[in-house]
C-alpha cells in the first residue's frame, strides 16, 4: 500500500514524464529513420529523381548511361550562333568557340542533389523534385571575343579598341577610335548562358557610343611585363607547359606616348626581352631525342569531310605524353565523335557496308597510331580488327574504335617517358613517337591470310528491268582469317610475339536482275543481214565468285580507301 501511494506521489510530482518519455522516443525514431535514408541516399550510385539536362530525364541512370544517353540526345546537332548589329551579322561556327563535355555533364548530374548530408536525405526522399542541370560546355573565349571584336569592327563608325602586344624586341601599341560599341563582355555571358540549355543564339546586340581612349602605362606594365618562365613537364596533367620569355620597358616612356596619342596611330616603344634558361624545345629534345618508330598511311585528300576528321582527331594525339606505365585509351584521348565536338559526316562501316556516319576517318588514326606501337615495341592492351578489310594498312593491321564498344589501348612499357607526334597533310597521316631508347632494336611486322571466306550473291527481282539483265547494287566483299606477328630483334636475339588475330567478314554482293519479258516482234526479211541479232541480249549477267576461274574473288573494282571503320 504504501508503495503504490509512492508511485501516485511520484506521478504527481512528475506530471510530464511521460510525455518526455514519448517526445524522445518519437525523436530517435525520427533520427533513426532520417539516418537510415541519409544512408540509402549517400550508397545510391544512380542520378537522383528529378534531374534533368536540357529537358532529358537522367532520374535513376548510371553515369553512364546518362553519358550514352545525352551523346545520342545532343551529339549530332549543334546550336547555330548568330549575332547582329547595325544591320551586320556574324555566323560563329559552334565548333570554333565552344564544345559539349557529356562526361561532365553526366557526373555533373550525378552530383546535383548531393551537396551535404542533409540535401542528399532531401534529394532521395522527395519524389517531385526538379533540379535542372546545365550541359557543360568548354567555351574558347579569346575566339568568341575575336569574332565580336570582328563584328564590332564591321558596324559602320565602330568604335575600335586600343591593341598593344610585344612583337619581337618592341612593344607595338595601335591606338584606336571613337564610335559606336558592343557590350563584348555581356554578350559573351549571353552566349555561354544560352550554350549550356542548348538555344540556338541569335542575339540583337545594343550598341553604345564610346569615346576614344587608351590603357594607361600601368594597365599595359601589369599585362605585358613577365618573368622568363622555364619549359616543364606538367606530370598530373600530362603535358608540356612551354616556355615564356621575359619581357620589361620603360614605363615613363609608355607614359609619354600615351600623353601626345591620336586616334587610328601606331607607337613602338623598346622592349626588353629575356629568355629562360630552358626552352620547349631543349626539354622535349632532352626527354624525347630518339625516335622509336613512326607510319604513314595515305588517304584521297579531295574528300573533304573525311580528311576534316582525320585531322581533327589526329590533333587530339599530338604532343600526348605517356609516363612509364600508363595505359593509353583512344577513345579517351580523342574523346566523342559527335557533331557538338566538330566531326563531320563521312563514310563508315556498317552492317550493309559503307554509309555515311559522323566521324568517318577517325580509325584511320587509331589504325596509323596501332601500327607505330607495332613497330615501337610497345606492348598492346586491347586491339579489335574492322569487320571488313581497310585498304590503307595491311590486313590484320587495322584497329577500329567505336566510342562506348571499342576501344584500342596500349601501355608504355619502357622505362621513360614517350611522347606522340602526329602530320595530317597532302594525303599523308603520320603518326610517330618518341622517347628513349634504352638499347637499339629492330621490329618486322608479318601478316598471313589463313583462310579465306568468299562472298556470295544475293538477287533481288525487278520487274522493270528486261530480263537476262543484272545491275550491282551493292558490291561483295570477301572475308578473311589473318595471323599477325611481331619479331623483336635486341642484341641478336630475335622473339616472335603472336599478336591480336583478326577475322574480316564476309558481305554478300546484291545483284538486281531483270524478269521483264522481251516484245516478240516478227521482222521482216531484209535483202541486207544484221551482224546481230535484235533479240541478243546486250548486258553481260554479273558473274558470281564461285564462276571466276581462280575460284577466289576479291572485290577489285570497290575503292575502301574513304572506309573509316566502325565509328558512327
């Protein structure tokens, strides 16, 4: 009894214990619950719901699929750039100013929502969300502003900016005038902004009236006066940092010319001019002095788009530099082959031949660049021959690329650093690279033909053509089994290395014939015979592979030389 008073007692003395009891609990739930999503949210490895890029849904993909995805939505079309004044119009080329990096873009989206634990929790849980994500897009603004600059220069009474820059042992200063002005930097903010959602620009731009004026000498010391920077090997971004020579003037001298300037006038002032102890050319002969081996491969320069593309991504290899062990990645070096990234239509390989697709040419410099890590003694990683035979390097020789498939991989397994050279010109592709030899070698290539698979012959029916008659539509290509070796030979010793076999398709040859039956006509006699007949066919059936005496057809008459594999 007494205990039962004391438990009342103390109910009255602790009237809310038992709420506190609750509201602790309820908030240990809620933490529980709000870390367990917390915890969902940071491990889940897809775009959160709600994210999107230029109105393309990226909610619940990889980053790479998001990738894939967004190169198929905005790879083969690009926004068109135009900027007007004063009646004067500029067309900037998107691919001169600006490219699309999809990469970012997908792990941009990947991030958006994910900021702090507490966004992520938010991120995960709400299921109407919408965060909009931006295409990421690499803008060359020294072109952008050159191509207003060109426009601005183009209006009528414009006014013009005052230039300076050294030009050999003098600082060259060109004043210039009064007039009617763009806004270049605001306009370069509107473009990138529209860039990046994707808008075609088309951009009436004000004018202003701008009086004449120049820098003062202060403005132009702190641009142009430098210290001689030494050339040097940038190890975490791979490459070469070039040279910079040194550069100081008298800035009272500056000052006075400036003081007497007359518009639409040119001033030189001497310019004192140091160079560094180390030059790009010095560092690159002192890491690069021996050629290890070099290939051409030749192409018909009057196509037009696909000599662009062998160029360009024959461009992305120049200069590449390999540290000991590194593995390189054609797809990842020379990056999409999309329109946004400056590729043009041309002639690729396909399942019915050859059609025109963006980035033909670009395995021909994966092709030129396999056989220099051939004879270079370079190990390779990974090498997929074409599905049909090249003709600008042997069979079994070829490496197609297709970006997200395939890719050609090889690895620097010399002790020192190599360094890629690549010459697109005249019909040449050339491909050399460089490092330094650690003992002289001597590399042959061998490819054999172990078998050989014949095309066959496909007929199509055409009732508009006479019958006995035959039309190719599509020329045969024969397939092939090739076996490729490499020997090695270093003090003497020669090895012979198996390299990546390479299995060429066959692609049946499609003959139209005709089934039109000939008008019987009754010819009446003559007293002068006809040398032929009026009823003699006068087209030649097409002959199949298995009718050629040799009983092996190669396809002869088909030019593969504008061919560029796999790459769409």
């Amino acid at each position: 009894m007494e205990k039962e008073q004391n438990k009342q007692q103390r109910k009255k003395k602790h009237p809310h214990a038992d709420k506190r009891v609750v509201i602790l609990m309820a908030v240990a739930l809620i933490l529980i619950i709000f870390g367990t999503c917390s915890a969902l949210a940071a491990s889940y490895d897809k775009i959160y719901r709600g994210v999107s890029v230029c109105g393309v849904d990226l909610g619940g993909k990889t980053t790479e699929e998001a990738y894939t995805l967004l190169c198929e939505q905005f790879g083969d079309a690009v926004p068109s750039i135009s900027v007007s004044a004063e009646g004067k119009t500029v067309d900037i080329p998107f691919a001169d100013v600006a490219k699309y990096d999809f990469k970012k873009t997908a792990e941009d989206a990947f991030e958006a929502g994910r900021s702090n634990f507490f966004t992520s929790f938010m991120s995960y849980i709400t299921p109407f969300a919408d965060r909009k994500v931006p295409l990421a897009a690499e803008i060359d603004q020294q072109q952008l502003q050159a191509a207003l600059i060109g426009l601005q220069a183009e209006i009528k009474d414009g006014y013009q900016e005052t230039t300076y820059a050294p030009e050999q042992n003098m600082l060259v200063i060109r004043t210039g005038h009064a007039g009617k002005a763009l806004d270049i930097e605001k306009l370069q903010d509107e473009i990138v902004s529209e860039l990046e959602q994707r808008e075609d620009v088309a951009i009436e731009a004000a004018v202003t009236e701008k009086a004449f004026s120049t820098p003062s000498a202060d403005e132009i010391y702190e641009a142009v006066y430098s210290e001689p920077q030494d050339a040097y090997y940038d190890k975490e971004n791979n490459k070469f940092v070039p040279h910079k020579d040194g550069y100081s003037f008298d800035k009272t001298e500056v000052e006075s010319v400036l003081e007497k300037a007359q518009p639409d006038s040119e001033y030189k002032v001497p310019l004192t001019v140091v160079q560094p102890q180390k030059t790009t050319q010095a560092l690159e002969q002192e890491m690069f002095s021996d050629l290890l081996a070099t290939y051409t491969t030749y192409y018909s320069a009057g196509n037009e788009n696909r000599t662009h593309n062998v160029a360009l991504a024959a461009s992305k290899l120049n200069g590449y530099i390999m540290v000991p062990g590194a593995v390189f990645s054609y797809n990842g070096v020379v990056g999409e082959r999309t329109a946004a990234a400056g590729y043009k239509n041309a002639t690729v390989y396909t399942s019915n031949g050859m059609e025109d697709g963006i980035g033909g040419g670009i395995c021909q410099v994966s092709s030129t660049l396999y056989n220099t890590v051939l004879y270079a003694n370079l190990e390779v990683v990974s090498r997929t021959n074409h599905s049909y035979p090249v003709s600008y390097v042997p069979k079994g020789q070829d490496a197609t690329v297709s970006m997200g498939s395939i890719d050609f991989l090889f690895k620097n397994n010399t002790a020192n650093p190599i360094m890629l050279k690549t010459y697109v010109g005249g019909g040449k592709c050339t491909v050399s690279i460089y490092g330094k030899k650690e003992k002289d070698f001597k590399v042959t290539v061998e490819s054999t033909i172990v078998s050989t698979n014949p095309y066959t012959v496909e007929y199509e029916d055409n009732p508009e053509m006479e019958e006995g008659t035959e039309k190719i539509i599509r020329a045969g290509i024969t397939g092939y089994s090739v076996r490729t070796v490499r020997k090695v030979t270093i003090d003497g010793k020669t090895t012979t290395e198996n390299m990546p076999s390479s299995v060429y398709t066959p692609l049946s040859q499609k003959v139209m014939r005709g089934t039109k039956k000939a008008e019987q006509t009754t010819q009446q006699p003559t007293d002068t015979p006809t040398d032929t007949p009026a009823d003699t066919p006068t087209d030649t059936p097409v002959q199949s592979p298995a009718e050629t005496p040799s009983g092996v057809t190669e396809n002869a008459g088909s030019d593969l030389s504008g061919w560029a594999g796999e790459q769409s």
